[in-house]
C-alpha cells in the first residue's frame, strides 16, 4: 500500500515534486471539488533535486486518474505555463474529472518532454463531493482530452484531403462541360447546314464521302448519341483517374513482446485504410506480462513501424475479468513502434507474471 503524504506549499502555490518515489502518494486538498464542476484551477510550482525549481521548458503536464466509478480519466495538457524555468504553472482539470462523488485513490500527474516520452510520474488523491442542486447527467464516462485533441487534427486533415479532391474533380468536370459544349455547337451547326464548305454554301444531300482520314456516313437522329457517350466516357475516366485505390485495403503486420512479454499465437496486428490518406490500426491477442510495481510503467510490445505511422493514442478495451486491473497503453508520436503499459491498480499480485487478452488501437495519416 502506498503510503500518504500532505500537500505542502511554496508562495501560496501547491509544490509538485517530481523525484518523489512511485510508493507515495500525495493528498491535494486543492484540486478536491463538487460534482458537476468544470474548469478547476489549481495553482502549481514543479521542483527537482534538492528541491531546486524543476524548469518546464518544452514540457508538458496531464492528469490521468480513476474516479470511484471505475472509469478512467485523461485531462490532456490543460496547463497554463507562468514561469518556466521556476516551475510555476497553473493546471485547469477538465470538468470530467467530476462526475462521480467518491475518491481518487489511483490518480497521477505525468510530465512529458516534447516528445510525448513520459519523463516523471507524481501519484496524488483528491475527492470529489456532492454538489447541493446538481442534476447528473448520465453515468460517469471515459474521458480523453488527448485523444479529442489529435481527432480534431485528423478531422481538419481530411476535410483538407476532400477539399482538395473536390478541386480537382471540379476542375475535370469543367473542362468537360466545355468540352460537351463545344461539340454540341458543331453538331447543331451541321444539322442547320450553316458549316462552311470549300466550294461554298453547300446542303449535304443522300450520302456523301469526304476523302481523307475521316468519314461521315452519317449524322442525324441517334446518330449523335456516340458523341454523346463518348463525352461521357472521357469525364467518367477523368474521375476514375483520380479515385482512391487504397480505400478498405487491409495489412497484417508483426506484433511482439518485449522486456520480459511474451505475446500468444492469437496476437494480430491489421492496418485498415479508410482511403489513401487516413487509415484505423488495431492490436488484439493475449500477452503475458511481466511482473510489475503498481503504477509502474514499461515498453512491453513492439510492431512493425510501418503499423503506425502518424499513429494516434487510443484507449484499450480489456476483457470483464479485468474490471479491478486497469492497464493503459501509449507510445512516441510518429512511427516509433514501441509500445508502453501503464498498471493503474495496486489490487493484483505484482510479484507473478499477468496474462491479458487486450484490444488497442490507433489512427494512422498519410501525405
């Protein structure tokens, strides 16, 4: 059981320090609140070795925890930096956070560099009360402010693909009304017999042969519906010129474990394209684990870097039996490969190896 500290202030700010060993656990009155608040800003100062100020330069800060409902909770980097180099920083806890009244009993701040690489973990607690008039809305719900971010990205990404596409579509129907257009005035000038001829005016009677390469036999009636279908035909091949041969193409990919992970015959790691540009990868399959500290993180699996590339955090499903043992899972941004796990529980045995069938996923983008 991890062991419980007071909070302890420097000029009026709430001191977070970041070499505090992974078997403590700081109470922090400040960021207690009532159900249904939304924006709670708790002022922080970060310090380091010696107690010296921790310089948050290219750094970042979020708040992960598990509210009494048992449903797991990313603020996402909700930090407000006053001084970097002093550690001072304000830090707004997204309204999520207060859903459920009860405990925060497996909650921590993580501090990352500005490569997404986890650097620091800070275990706290705090309480979320009952709130005098408060209408719920719901059950208390996964929340992942990390995730919401890099969607709304992904989403602006392929609104600016279709758009592009659009132009280039409509840009092809153009030419091809033109096209039509003109056609249409040459058939309508030879039906009038308003085309001007070598020798003059001229009326095309019975049948007539033009010497050279091209030949009329004929050309009235449906007579005109060839030329017709074959503006049709050239604007539909523009269009299939352009069409995405990527969409609903799957890939299987490698999965395996590492640093003491073993990965079963079931593990399956497929890369879904949506379309040339954005793509859905899944990892499911039973992995044991190896034996680790309550709140501990590691590198456990790794897959082919080709699985996830522009990869985006998702958040894990686990089996029912797993309800009391909550693991999380993360990698570097980009095309790393390597994947970490995060245990949230000190309810299971951490000294025996932990076998788990897991389902995560990530977002994948191209350009």
């Amino acid at each position: 059981m991890a062991e419980t500290i007071d909070e302890a202030y420097r000029n009026g700010r709430v001191v977070l320090d970041v070499t505090m060993s992974s078997d403590k656990v700081i109470r922090i009155d400040e960021m207690n609140g009532h159900q249904g608040d939304n924006g709670r800003v708790v002022k922080f100062v970060m310090i380091g070795q010696q107690g010296r100020p921790f310089n948050m330069q290219n750094r970042s800060l979020d708040l992960v925890g598990v509210d009494s409902a048992g449903k797991t909770k990313i603020s996402g980097n909700t930090m407000n930096i006053i001084s970097p180099s002093l550690g001072k920083l304000d830090f707004t806890i997204p309204g999520a956070f207060y859903q459920r009244v009860g405990d925060y009993d497996r909650a921590y701040f993580r501090i990352k560099d500005n490569n997404d690489q986890v650097i620091s973990t800070i275990n706290v607690m705090f309480s979320v009360i009952q709130g005098v008039g408060y209408m719920t809305q719901g059950d208390s719900q996964i929340f992942d402010g990390n995730v919401e971010n890099n969607m709304a990205r992904i989403e602006q990404k392929v609104a600016n693909f279709t758009k592009e596409l659009y132009g280039m579509l409509d840009g092809t129907n153009s030419a091809a009304k033109i096209a039509r257009e003109s056609l249409n005035a040459v058939l309508s000038s030879i039906q009038a017999n308003q085309v001007a001829t070598k020798g003059g005016n001229n009326v095309f009677t019975g049948q007539n042969t033009f010497h050279g390469t091209t030949q009329i036999d004929k050309l009235s009636g449906n007579a005109l519906q060839p030329a017709y279908d074959y503006a049709n035909n050239a604007i539909n091949a523009a269009k299939a010129s352009l069409a995405d041969n990527e969409s609903g193409k799957q890939y299987e990919y490698k999965a395996w474990g590492v640093n003491g992970c073993r990965a079963h015959n079931d593990v399956r790691c497929t890369l879904i394209k949506f379309n040339k540009y954005v793509g859905y990868c899944k990892l499911e399959g039973t992995f044991d684990f190896p034996a680790m500290k309550p709140y501990e993180s590691r590198e456990v699996i790794n897959v082919d870097q080709a699985a996830m590339n522009g990869g985006i955090y998702a958040f894990p499903r686990l089996t029912p039996q797993n309800e009391n043992n909550v693991l999380m899972f993360e990698y570097n941004t980009g095309d790393s490969g390597h994947i970490w796990m995060h245990h949230q529980s000190n309810s299971y045995d951490a000294t025996k190896p932990d076998s788990e069938y897991i389902q995560i996923g990530w977002f994948c983008s191209w350009r």
